[in-house]
C-alpha cells in the first residue's frame, strides 16, 4: 500500500519537471506576466513580466499523480482524498480568477476584495461541511468536531463553530502562504518541507491507526483518522509537484505561482491538519508562515497605534532585503527555519505518541 506514496511523488515531480516549462511558454506567448509593485525593493523590477499563474502546474500534476498513483495500485480514492483535492482545486480556482483579471484586464488589485472572499467562503464552507460526512465503520468522518493538536482533543466545539474554526484555519493559511510568496522559491521550498512532514504523518497515524487492533506496537497512544493513507499519498504528490516546479520556479524565477499557487497551498494545508487531526500543529509545522503574517499585522498595527513601522517593509522577507541581503541569502535562511520549524513539530508529534506508551 505505500507504493501510492512512492508512486504519487514521482509522478507529481515528473509532471511539473516536464509542464512547467510547457507552461511557462504558454504564459509567456499570452503575455501573462507578473505586475511588480513600484514601492518594493528595486531588485525586483526586472522580475516585471515573469510569467505567473504556475500554481496551475502543481495543481493539475497533483491531482494527475493522486489519480495515477490509485490506478498504478488498484486502490481507490477515499472521501478525504478528494475533499482536500477538492480545497485546493476550489482555492487555487479563486486564486486564478484573481490572477487573470490583475493580469488580462489590467486591473492591479485583481478580484474585488468581496468578491474575493466570497469565493474563499464557499469553498471554505463547502469543504467544512462535507468533512463532516461520510463517516466509516468505525463512524469516523474525514474531519472531526473536536480541537486537535496532535490528535483530538477532548473538546468538542459543535459543527457551526467548526466551520467557523475549519474557515479561519483556510484562511489564515492561505494567506500565510499568500503573503510568502515574495521571492523566488521561497513559498515553494517551504511547502516541500511542510508536505514531506505530512507524507511522514500520515504514514505514521496509518500504521497506528486504532483500527489496526491488536497489530499496533502502542494500542493507548492509536489514531482515529478516517483515510490517515491517502492522506499521505496527497502529501507525497504535493512534495514531488512543488519540487519540481521549484527547479523553474527557483532564482532567478522562471516562472511565478501567482495567488493561484499560493491561494491552493494554503487550503490544502489547512485541509491536510484539518483531516490528519494537527489543527494546531500546523502553526508550527508552517511556522514561517505564521512568522511571515504576524510581520504584517504587527507592522500594520504598529503604524496605526503610534504611527511607526517596526520593520522597513513588510512583509519580513522585504525587510531583510532592504538590509542589504541577497534575495537567495534571505530564501535559504527562511528555507532553515521552515526546516526547524517541521523538526519540531514532528518531534513534539511523536513525543506525544511515545508519551502515550
């Protein structure tokens, strides 16, 4: 059964590997290039033009692994699975929208602010409720009503605040996401890590699934995740999908992943805590995410307060560029802390796994 994980992240890499330079001529012969902000760091000037919307890229090698990987197999998709696709696919949708009226109708700002975040509720919405069907024989369904951290917790919040819950976490990560996607590779390079821990998550919670019996190695410390499995094989084909479009995506950035990229890895990794039962443990498994957005709101709040900004420009990878870093001194090192940040988190998971024993 671990062969989907295996055969997911191949394809995904394989596909963005070969379609993204397809793409990107695509893109380029159509004249879909980046708008560049004209009080940002001068550097960036020249990325005027890049071709954007690469997002699509990932989201059609994932969803062409995910697939592939359950014909290869003779295994079929699971309700979870095709929920969290259905997150991303449905967010990386608004996200388009968004990208092709800032850039074929020249009209910078993209999708008017409500009409922007009216599409992100539906889907949201959408996704927050379906998770909450389907249950399996042993009545779980792909997401719970409970808070997590690394499993449930013993609190149940009701299906209304769920959604609300489920939507803030949507949100929240899309515009983490959204917000790091300033410099070359670095929202890309950083979700590897992230998927690579969530391959490794549900591989775990797979094997010490409670439905296992009599077989676990720790009966007390078992997971009730519905499709813990599949789960893993959409992280899988996530890590290999965006790795291979940061071969192109890397500096100096061939291509860009626009809010169609950053608006669809935002949902799904909400939709991957969501449905693996780590609510909480996403904040510090994307934890330069949540870094990157805090920057932001502490600068805007600092200047409305006392009228001064902490940081030279916000968000805080801008910063460090003003400074006087190199655009790929200020990626690895960001690219450094998302790596703590994922071994500390899947330490404290499985501490609290052993802690159980």
């Amino acid at each position: 059964m671990m062969n989907q994980i295996l055969f997911a992240g191949v394809i995904g890499l394989f596909l963005t590997l070969v379609g993204t330079p397809l793409l990107i001529k695509l893109l380029a012969r159509k004249g879909y290039g980046q708008y560049i902000r004209d009080d940002g760091p001068r550097e960036h000037a020249s990325k005027r033009g890049t071709p954007t919307m690469g997002g699509i890229a990932f989201i059609f090698a994932t969803i062409a692994a995910y697939f592939l990987s359950k014909v290869i197999t003779g295994k079929p998709p699971t309700y979870s699975g095709l929920l969290v696709l259905g997150l991303m696919t449905g967010m990386g949708l608004v996200g388009f929208l968004d990208d092709y009226i800032k850039i074929v109708k020249r009209r910078s700002l993209g999708l008017r602010a409500k009409a922007k975040m009216a599409g992100q509720l539906i889907v949201g919405i959408s996704f927050a409720v379906l998770s909450l069907q389907f249950s399996d024989s042993r009545g779980n369904t792909p997401a719970s009503t409970k808070l997590s951290f690394i499993t449930d917790f013993g609190w149940t919040i009701g299906p209304v605040l769920f959604v609300v819950w489920a939507l803030f976490m949507i949100l929240a990560m899309s515009n983490g996401v959204n917000l790091t996607d300033g410099l070359d590779g670095l929202a890309t390079g950083a979700s590897v890590l992230v998927f690579g821990a969530y391959t490794f998550i549900g591989v775990w919670q797979f094997q010490e699934s409670c439905a296992n019996g009599e077989t676990l190695t720790n009966p007390s410390a078992c997971y009730e995740v519905r499709d813990p499995l599949d789960l893993a094989v959409i992280a899988s084909a996530l890590m290999g999908a965006c790795l291979g479009f940061l071969w192109w995506n890397t500096s100096p950035a061939k291509i860009f992943m626009g809010d169609t990229g950053s608006l669809a890895l935002g949902g799904v990794l909400a939709g991957l805590a969501i449905c693996s039962r780590t609510e909480l443990l996403i904040a510090l498994l994307g934890g330069l995410f949540v870094l990157i957005t805090m920057s932001v709101v502490i600068q805007v709040g600092s200047f409305k307060l006392t009228g001064k900004r902490v940081f030279r420009m916000a968000p805080l990878q801008h910063h460090f560029e003003l400074k006087g870093w190199s655009e790929v001194l200020v990626v690895v090192r960001f690219w450094i802390i998302q790596g703590i940040c994922v071994i500390v988190g899947l330490g404290i998971f499985y501490a609290g796994w052993a802690a159980d024993k």
